[in-house]
C-alpha cells in the first residue's frame, strides 16, 4: 500500500511525485503538524454542524498521507479513482480527505496572498530590499484551459483568441528571486493582459519599485504614470528600433525572464498545466496553493 513512509525513501521519486525534495516535505510536514489541531477544532466546532465535536468518520490515513495525496493530486493532477486505488480507499474518501486537508496546507505556505500583505506593512529598507531585490519587480499573466462550457454567453466570455481555448487568466507579481508576492483571482480567458490589471487595481507597491511588464501592457504609463514602469519600446510601423532601443529591449528581456521562469515551475503542478478538471469555485484556493508551493520550495531549498 503507497505511504509517505515508502515514497520518502526514495528521494529522486518523492520530488517527481510531489515537487518537493524530502527534507522540504519534512519541513511542511513539521508546520502542518502544528497547525492540524486547530484547524480540526475549527472545522468541527463550525456554527452550521449537527454532530457534536468527536463524532462522526475518523479518518482512515495519517496526515503525512493525505498530505502526500494533496501534493501528488497537484502536482501529477491524476484521478481520485488512481488516487484511491493508490492509498487504498475509494474515491469519495480521497475528495473528502483532500478537501479538508488543504486549508491546513494553505495555513503553513507563503502563498501569494501572506506575501501580499507583508508588502503592506513594509517599515524599513531591509524589509522593502527583502521583498524586492534591487528594487524591481515583474508582472504577467498566465491563462489555462478550462473544460467547453455549455452556456452560449460563457463559451463566448471564456474563450481565448490567443489560445483558440475556452481558459481563465491569472495575473501574478514576482520579484528578482522569483518569489511570488501577489495573484489576482481568475479571470476569463476574453479579457485582455492587461485589462485584468485595470479591473483589479494595481498591486501594493512601494513607491520607486520598478515593474518590469511585457507589451501585452501597453498604454499602462500613461493610465498610471504614478508607477516606475519599464516596459519594451514598440517597433513603429514601416520603421526599425534604434539600437539602444534594441539594447533596452533586451535587457529587458533578460531581467523578466524570471517570471516567465516562475510560470513554468507553476506549470510543473499539472493542476496549473492541463486542462482543469474541477469547478471553477475552486480555481483560486488551487493556484494559490500552487503558488505557496512553489515559493515554499524556494525559501526552503
């Protein structure tokens, strides 16, 4: 029977099935191992529960299981029915387990939205130059397929041009390191890049922080000339980029490849790569714990 004990013996396995290494999946475990109690007394002490605090199923597996079943669902994104066949449960119990164990994961990772506000509460420069490396900052977005939807008015809301896919988009801010400090929610797969920035408002940051953005922003100086924007010169029509511009642009370029690097080690959880498979009520929760993840291994590594 597949177990945490097993899996974590074998190193190179552990990392392709959870996109941690063992000492990191330790790390987690030893935060979730203390946050358990009383996220449980919180769920079963809920306003709305019949039963009494005690009562009810007992859970079949440990924690270090269903924290393993969490970490192999997003990061292989495979079936509750292999999953279960995997843990030796069935199917129902698999999404049980699952479900309630993800909001103690969530409670122990930097997910974007804890990042968020430790750039609100920024008071001195070591904080702002831990934060923000060398004063800069990217944004971009990232889209995903989702499944057709039936309704006429949402296959037209939800389809992607670009993409030739019905997707939703999420608009993510990293910085030098590559540590994710903001996420919007999703968005629908229409809206243009940088129409969700203009319907979410710009991130929390601090004044004289560069934002490093693609051309998919264009116009964003002048709607916002409050921001410390770098953003690539567009080539004119029937005319050719100086070679400053050219050098600008490529340095540019260079610098925001870390985003771009970001998104794809979002995208080796294969819950952010294929098409997503839950609803859509639950996108949020999922990229941020996505996200937690990936800025979790970074921190830890």
């Amino acid at each position: 029977m597949f177990s945490y004990e097993k899996l974590v013996r074998k190193p190179k396995t552990f990392r392709t099935f959870t996109g941690l290494t063992p000492e990191q999946g330790k790390t987690l475990y030893t935060e979730i191992e203390k946050q358990y109690p009383k996220q449980e007394q919180k769920r079963l002490g809920r306003k709305h529960r019949k039963r009494a605090i005690g009562a009810g199923r007992k859970f079949k597996r440990s924690v270090q299981d269903r924290m393993l079943m969490v970490l192999m669902y997003y990061r292989l994104y495979i079936t509750n029915e292999l999953l279960g066949y995997l843990f030796d449960l069935d199917q129902s119990t698999i999404s049980r387990d699952v479900k309630y164990i993800e909001p103690v994961i969530k409670s122990c990772i930097p997910i974007p939205e804890k990042m968020t506000k430790k750039t609100r509460r920024i008071g001195t420069i070591e904080e702002l130059l831990e934060l923000f490396p060398e004063m800069k900052a990217f944004l971009d977005a990232t889209e995903q397929e989702i499944p057709r939807p039936k309704n006429k008015r949402r296959r037209k809301n939800y389809y992607s041009g670009k993409k030739k896919k019905h997707t939703v988009k999420t608009q993510i801010m990293v910085n030098k390191k590559g540590l994710i400090l903001h996420k919007t929610k999703h968005r629908k797969g229409k809206q243009h890049d940088y129409d969700i920035f203009k319907k979410n408002k710009p991130p929390p940051i601090p004044p004289k922080i560069e934002i490093g953005v693609d051309l998919g922003y264009y116009g964003i100086e002048k709607d916002y000339p409050e921001l410390n924007i770098n953003i690539p010169v567009k080539k004119p029509k029937r005319k050719e980029l100086t070679r400053q511009e050219k050098r600008q642009n490529k340095k540019l370029r260079k610098e925001r490849v870390i985003v771009e690097h970001t998104l794809s080690r979002m995208k080796k959880f294969r819950i952010m790569k294929e098409e997503f498979r839950n609803r859509l009520t639950r996108y949020d929760r999922m990229t941020s714990i996505v996200c937690g993840l990936v800025n979790f291994t970074l921190l830890n590594h």
